[in-house]
C-alpha cells in the first residue's frame, strides 16, 4: 500500500494541489493554461505497471473533465502525454522490480523490464523535445486536450486507437446478426411444417427472378457476414444458385484487411523532384548523348543539386531515354550473384479474425532457393536472432558457399542477428533506407507466395498458416518451374520415365 500511495501523492494528489493553489487566479482573470503531465501510459498499458497506469489514467479523466468544467471561463487544460525521455525516469519508476514481494514473479518481472529498455532505449527522446511540445500546447490557442510526445509513440497509439475502434464494430455487427439468426430460428420454431416449405418455394422463385435482373445485387456487411458464416457451413452440392461465389467471398475478406490497416501515415515518403531540376536533367541528356546517368548525376553535384544517381535513372527511363548508353559498371544483380548472397525478409498475413502474423524466410539469390524460418505474431529482435541460430542448426549445409547477408533495415534484425551471421563468415550488406527493390529477390518471392497464397484462400490460424507456407516452399523449391532457371526448379526431382506415372496428389 505505501508504493500505492507514493504513486497517487506524486502522480494525482499533488497535481490537484498544484491546481486548486493556481487555479483562484487564473478564474479572476478569466483566462489562463492549465498543463497537466501525464503519459503514453494513460493511453495504453505494459505489464507490471500497474499502479502507475492507474494513477495516469486517473490524471487523464480528471484533466478532461477539468477542461469543460473550466471552458466557460476562458481556462482550458492541456495534457502532455510524453513517451520515453533520457532522464531518470526509469531508474526511480522502476525500483520495484527487485521487491523481495516480488520474488515469485521475479522471472517475468526480469524479462518485462529487459523488453521495456530494449525497446525504449532506440525510441527515447530529449527533454527539449518534451518542452518544445509543451509550449505549443501552450501557445496554439486551440481546444485540443491531449498531445503525444514521441513519433514511435505516437504511432502506436494511433494503432491502437484503430484497433479498438475495428473491434467494437465488429462485435456489433456480430451481435446484430446473432440477434437477428436467433430471433428467425424462434420465429420458425412456432410455425408448421407446410407452410415453411411454402415459403421456401416462394424464396426460391424470388431469387430466381432476382438472378435475371441485370444489375448486381447490393449488399451490406451484414449480409456479407451472414452470407459467408451460412457458405463455409452449407454442403458443396447446396452452394450451386447463390449469388455468393468463392471469388466474392475472398473479396469481401481482402476488402476488410484493407479497412484493417487503413489509416492516416504520419511518415513522411520522399519528397518529389523539383520540375527545374527534372528539366535540367532532361537538357544535359539531350545534348550530350554520350553522357550516362552517372554522368549527369556527377554534373549535378558539381552545379550544387543534391540528389540521388538512382534518381536521375528513374527521370530518364519514364522518359524514354536509355539512362546508361556506355555502361559497363556491374549491376546489383550481378553484384549479388557473384557475392553467393542469401536474402531475408518477413512477409505479413492477415486472418479471418484481422490478426496479422509475421513470416520470416531466407532465399538463395543464385540457386533460387527458398527456406522457411518461422512464423510469430511478435517478431521481437531475440525472436529474430533465435530464428538465425535454428537457420544455421537445421538448413546450415543449404547456405554453404553463401557469402553477403542481404537485408532491409527494420528494426527485429538487431546486432545480434547480424552477429550469428558474421560468426558464419557472411558479410551483411543493408539495403537503403526505404528502398525495397534493393532487396528485389526476396521482394519478388513475396509478390509470387501472395498471389498464389492468401490470396487465393483464407487463413484461419497460425497452424493452417504454417502448413500452408511449409507445402508452398516445398512446391517452390522442387516443382515450379523458373525462368531464370530455365523453367527448371530450383532443387528439381530426379526425372522418371514410367509408362505409367502415378497420379499427382492434390495438396
């Protein structure tokens, strides 16, 4: 109880101190700011924080209250919801993590607050930053109440905040339509045989007229969510006459993992090309034909414009004009043949239920070949490392000549990562900040395996996922044909020359 009451005299009680001292002033003058610090940990929640995320999210109702309470008075009240900062937050926040009430729990305590520093340390801010926040909230003169401090932060609240909000509508919807399920089977539960099979002759010559009609019927989610629970139920010799097919079904599912994952990006792309500096471009080629896109770059930077070679390729490609006419330069293709390179990247599936897992697979950039290094809906950086080691423990003879590691820079490959791989002799060669087609071979597989895949069917689980990913790698790698391999696999079956072949199974 005293580690309770310490958390609500500094986080609460003394913030109503504070302003029921200040707050006689400011109302005399009629107007004023009133700022009230709270925290990302009054939005959202970590384990074995228990009693700090109650006092912050006590700070949180009494400050909105406060500010409509006080609006017709000209005050408002502003709250400050930082993340990490570099002070000693952590150390004075976080001594009860060696309570020896705590023993019992010790294990999960250790672990929570390796994870909480490990991930905020990258994240954390400076304390200017948290004033420079302060200050606009201060001096906007808007009726904003809460102000996040913190990009990463940020992000996650605006996540979670579309989370709940898909998850309540859902529920709803579901709700409504089991209302709705229940309320037909009660009302036929009372009536006779023959005159539901009355009514069923009418429905079907209904539908009958309907499907006639040429317009498309319109549908809601309702009868989207009903329509597909009934399909995924009824035998397949019953399904012939709807107006729902398989292809519809898979629509209505990629249109909801759109809405999913669907919001406003607070990340900036990379701005465009200014059109003087496009014409610029455009005018060196055509007057110096001779001159490559490594050329006019160099030419470029000499004048004082700062941009990137690749920049000036793209410029010239869309508009017709050879970007390299005397180029003899190696090409990132050739460059990652010739290291033996192998390539990683994670590939996202998202379920029936919107819960999204992570897959993480290697491929060998000259033979082609695929392997399958595991599925998680939390790829953490140990995660991640521990995939690296069963890599190298199960599939290490399949990376043998491998020379260069080939990764973009997200953030679940941490050092560690990079260290499993340095220790087998493999260089690690990172590919530009935003630029996926560095990483073109693993790209190019992703877009294959989803258009073949979960796009083509719906997943339920993470058993059925990794089933599935097992027996398409499988397929990948031993039958279907490539044509930068000839149209040959890339680890092909020894051929056989029966007269009478068995039959393929169906997967």
């Amino acid at each position: 109880m005293s580690v309770l009451r310490r958390q609500f005299e500094v986080n609460v009680l003394g913030l109503v101190e504070t302003i029921r001292a200040g707050l006689p002033s400011i109302r005399a003058q009629r107007s004023g700011v009133i700022i009230n610090i709270s925290s990302v940990g009054g939005r959202m929640t970590f384990p074995l924080g228990s009693l700090y995320h109650g006092s912050k999210w006590a700070v949180e109702g009494l400050s909105e209250a406060l500010h409509f309470e006080l609006a017709a008075l000209g005050i408002r009240v502003k709250l400050i919801e930082p993340g990490g900062v570099n002070t000693d937050f952590g150390g004075r926040s976080f001594v009860f993590t060696h309570d020896p009430e705590f023993r019992g729990y010790q294990p999960l305590v250790d672990m929570a607050a390796a994870a909480l520093q490990e991930e905020a340390s990258d994240d954390n801010q400076e304390p200017n930053e948290v004033a420079e926040i302060i200050f606009n909230a201060t001096t906007d003169g808007t009726d904003q109440i809460q102000y996040i401090s913190g990009e990463a932060c940020g992000g996650q609240i605006l996540g979670r905040d579309v989370d709940q909000e898909i998850r309540g509508r859902c529920w709803a919807a579901v709700f409504r339509i089991l209302y709705r399920f229940i309320a037909g089977l009660a009302r036929l539960a009372v009536r006779s045989g023959r005159s539901k099979e009355l009514e069923i002759i009418v429905l079907r010559h209904q539908l009958t007229v309907l499907a006639r009609q040429t317009t498309r019927p319109d549908l809601n989610d309702h009868d989207r969510s009903l329509l597909g629970a009934i399909a995924a139920a009824l035998p397949r010799r019953q399904r012939n006459g709807w107006i729902v097919t398989p292809d519809t079904l898979l629509r209505w599912h990629r249109r909801r993992i759109a809405r999913r994952w669907t919001y406003k990006t607070r990340r900036p792309g990379r701005p465009p090309t200014i059109p003087e500096i496009r014409q610029l471009i455009l005018r060196l080629a055509a007057h110096n034909p001779t001159w490559g896109y490594r050329r006019i770059h160099g030419e470029l930077i000499a004048l004082g414009h700062n941009i990137a070679s690749s920049t000036v390729w793209n410029i010239l490609k869309t508009s017709g004009i050879n970007p390299a006419p005397h180029r003899s330069e190696v090409t990132w293709s050739q460059f990652l043949h010739s290291q033996a390179a192998v390539a990683c990247d994670f590939f996202t599936v998202d379920t029936a239920f919107l819960r999204r897992y992570y897959v993480l697979f290697f491929i060998h950039v000259r033979t082609g070949e695929v392997i399958y290094a595991g599925i998680t809906a939390n790829p953490t950086g140990a995660w991640t490392t521990q995939a690296a080691r069963n890599l190298f423990i199960g599939h290490g003879e399949r990376l043998e000549g491998a020379q260069a590691l080939v990764r973009d820079r997200s953030s679940q490959f941490v050092d560690a990562f990079d260290e499993v791989f340095r220790t087998e002799g493999l260089k690690i060669l990172k590919t530009p900040v935003r630029t996926p087609v560095a990483n073109s071979f693993a790209e190019r597989w992703i877009g294959s395996v989803r258009r073949e895949l979960p796009d083509r069917t719906i997943i339920w689980n993470k058993r059925q996922l990794e089933r599935l990913v097992v027996d398409y790698i499988g397929h990948y790698n031993t039958h279907r044909p490539h044509r930068s391999l000839n149209q040959q696999p890339p680890m092909p079956r020894p051929t056989t020359h029966d007269k009478d072949p068995p039959r393929l199974q169906a997967i």
